[in-house]
C-alpha cells in the first residue's frame, strides 16, 4: 500500500502553481466522547487506524492536502433539516453537531474557493436520519449530507444539488428528506434491500409527483464485485449527473460495501473506491458506514483522499486481494445491467410521464410509512402528504407516531414549506399549522419554513412555542 520505493507521492501532469492552489481538504472527526456503546461496531477506531495510515503514509505533508478544524453546525442549521422530536437538543450531542459542523467548513471553503474539493471523515454518520427524528436509526440521529445541502442553499445561493451515495446500506434518510425536491438528485446503490438494513431501496423508489426520477436506487445482489461497481457508475451514475448539471456534488462515502466488511456481503476493493471517487468527482465526499477498521477502512480512505487530490492511487491495494481473486458471475452481470438499463430510460422519459397515471389525482397526495429505529428500538408510523402545486413542489405535512416499548406514544405534526414555495403554498401551509396547534392529539407540532428560513415547534403541554431564524 506504500509508495514505490524511492518515490514520492505524485501529480502528474500538473505544475507547481496548480497544485499549490487546487488543494483538498480533510476533516478528522472521530468523536471520542460519542459511542453507542464500547464494542459498537460503528466507534471511534473507524477513523484512528485511517488516520494512523495516512500519517504513516506522509499523506498529510503533500502540498495538495489540506487539513481543516472542524466546527460546530447550530441547532438552527439541524432545524432547517430535521423535526427533532421534542426538540433539536433532545437527539442531538455535541459529536452530532460537530460531525455536521465539519461538512459546512468544508462546504464554505470549497465555495470560497480555499479548496477544490475536500473529505470529511467524521462520525457519527448520518445518511439513515429521515426528516422526523424520534432517535437513533442505522447508528444515525441526523443527516450531515442533508443539513450541508439546506445550508449551502440559504448561505451560498446554490439550486441543484446531486448526491451520490456508496455505501452497501440503503441512503434512505437521504431519500426521505428530498424525495419531493426536484432540485436535489438523489443515486443510491447498495446492497439489495432484502437481505440488509434498512429494507428499502428498490427501482420503483422514485420520487414524488414533483420530483419524479430525482431519487434512483440500484439495489445490488450480494456478492457484487468491482465489475458491477463500475458498470453502474458509468451506465447510470455518471450520465444522469451529467445530465441533471448539479452546482455541487457530494459523496456519501460509505465503505462497507468492501470484501472484508463485517455488516455487508459485497465485494467491493479499495481501488474501485477510488476509480469511482476519480470518475465522478464530487466536490465533497462525507464518510458514512464501514465497519472492516483494519482491513478495509485504512485503504479506502486513503485511496479516495488520493483520488480527490489528483494523486496517483495505483499501489493503494489490501495485503489480502489481487487483480481477479473475485469472479463475476453471468447471472449478476445481466439482472443489473438490466436493472441499469430500465433506470436510465426511466430517467430519460421522467419529463413525459402521466403523472396522475403514476400518483392519482387531488389537491393532496399521500403515502404511510413505517419506520424502524433499529437502535433506539421505536417504531414510527407516519402519514405523509405533499400538496400538489403547479408554481412549485408544494409543501409537506406529516402526521407521525412514535412508540417505544410501553412508553406513551408520542405524536407530532409537521409542515415543510420548500425552499422554491410559492405565496399560496406558503400561506396555505402557515394556516394548517395553527389548526395542528389547537389539535388535543399532537404532542407537538413544527413548522419549516425553508423559503424564508424560519423554523417554528410548539409544546402542547408546556403552550410554549419556539422560533428561530437564520
């Protein structure tokens, strides 16, 4: 994995002045304090053996690096995301803030254009935290990718966003949070959803009535190998986000679709990691699951720090593989290049669609959810309706329950204006929330008003309500 011997870590084909100004910049984040508990697969030794690596490596003296302090996201820049049930304090601990915090430094300075892009290998992850927060799901609380897209919308003025995301897990917090947002396109490819966590995933997962093919899914058999890795990034990731012209690109760099990944059944190695990290070019990769800390973490880490700094990755390779130990088999290879195939026609054929073919007819359109927190062991169901606006996507309304073992129930009700809302929805959406308040069934109720940056939530208990703005 180390350099050739008598070489230095090279750019080739660059000069001085370019590598002196396109920098990379990295975020270490590894939450001491933050465990679900000691012998927790997702724990602070994810990151200290990549960081051991790279040191070891003298990744961090290349002029091309650049590390940064992280910082800490505000509760109203996790409100401008999540409704935190009861409030934004109540999921989230000073690691949550900072593993967010340090995707807005690196956001901030790639707008700026101190960095040409950047890595923040932070934990706790994110990409399974939905729009309502009852607890932890999928070692998740709230979505870094997500609060770093709001946050770069309101501050810098940026409309389209892409988020590519790699990890062997379903992004399906991701998806839930954009999946009515036309502006922001959502690519997940994972391990199929059948035989892993979180059980979703599937092709037919496609968006909502003003959004529609904005999310896609491509759910791969286990024991997928880097032939099946490549042929989806270049068949249908890379012409999509082409096609879709995002003003940013982020990377959920999960890892644990690798060989030795204790959570995954995948055959990914730490070269392809980096041949996709090479071909897509994200502006920001942020680190979500990968649990193989010795045998896979260190190598792919450092094979996408390479990538994104322009560096040669060719001796990056676990101790364990070489070039064909994994065999593909004909079967695998023709369901996904089929599955890849009916995608990007889906995609190409998504502005010519009947959409009340696809969703029905109304004003109102639905759909119920039943969420699991797989750490937190709370089962939410929730009822979820986007109204249907010819001006703009049209808000949202959420109607959720929360149970925990004998606990009380807890229920909420929620209203997400949009970003891009027009004055009747915004009106409209304003007027359901003060008929929430006055309902004996809802414990608490929120507003996200993301057109002027206002979030709202109401104690019905306490008849206390809470405001802030950006």
């Amino acid at each position: 994995m180390c350099k050739p011997p008598g070489e230095s870590w090279g750019k080739s084909g660059r000069g001085v002045i370019d590598i002196i100004m396109e920098k990379t910049g990295l975020i270490f984040f590894p939450a001491f304090d933050w465990a679900i508990s000691p012998t927790h697969p997702e724990r602070e030794e994810r990151l200290l053996y990549t960081r051991d690596q790279i040191f070891e490596e003298g990744v961090m003296d290349l002029p091309q690096i650049q590390e940064f302090a992280p910082r800490l996201a505000t509760m109203h820049d996790i409100a401008r995301t999540h409704f935190c049930v009861p409030r934004v304090q109540s999921q989230v601990t000073e690691a949550h803030l900072i593993a967010a915090g340090s995707t807005l430094q690196l956001g901030d300075s790639i707008i700026n254009k101190e960095i040409k892009n950047g890595f923040a290998m932070v934990r706790p992850p994110g990409h399974h935290a939905m729009r309502v927060v009852h607890g932890n799901r999928g070692f998740c609380s709230i979505n870094n990718e997500a609060i770093l897209v709001e946050y770069l919308r309101r501050r810098h003025g940026i409309k389209k966003v892409a988020i590519v995301d790699s990890d062997a897990h379903h992004g399906d917090g991701t998806q839930d949070i954009f999946y009515h947002d036309p502006d922001v396109l959502v690519i997940s490819f994972h391990q199929d959803g059948r035989t892993i966590f979180p059980g979703t995933g599937f092709t037919h997962e496609l968006g909502g009535p003003g959004a529609y093919a904005r999310s896609l899914n491509v759910p791969l058999p286990p024991g997928s190998t880097d032939e099946i890795f490549m042929h989806v990034v270049e068949n249908l990731v890379l012409p999509v986000v082409k096609d879709f012209q995002p003003d940013f690109i982020i990377n959920s760099a999960g890892q644990d679709n690798h060989y030795t990944d204790p959570l995954g059944s995948m055959r990914f190695t730490a070269r392809s990691y980096a041949d996709f990290t090479k071909k897509l070019q994200p502006d920001l990769a942020v680190l979500e699951g990968g649990y193989a800390i010795e045998t896979a973490l260190p190598y792919i880490n450092l094979a996408i720090i390479l990538a994104l700094a322009d560096v040669d990755y060719s001796c990056v390779m676990e101790p364990d593989y070489w070039p064909g130990r994994f065999k593909e088999s004909a079967d695998r290879v023709n369901l996904v290049h089929k599955m890849v195939d009916q995608l990007l026609e889906t995609w190409e054929k998504k502005d010519r669609i009947d959409r009340e073919k696809i969703f029905g007819t109304g004003v109102h359109l639905q759909r119920k959810k039943f969420i699991y927190y797989d750490t937190d062991y709370i089962e939410e169901e929730q009822l979820e309706k986007v109204r249907v606006c010819p001006d703009c996507p049209g808000y949202v309304s959420i109607e959720s329950r929360g149970e925990r073992g004998y606990r009380e129930p807890v229920n909420v009700f929620a209203v997400s204006i949009p970003f891009q809302a027009c004055n009747s929805c915004q009106g409209k959406a304003y007027d359901i929330y003060e008929e929430a308040k006055k309902n004996k069934k809802c414990n608490y109720v929120y507003m996200q008003d993301k057109s002027t940056d206002t979030c709202i939530s109401f104690d019905k208990k306490k008849g206390q309500e809470w405001i802030t703005e950006g």
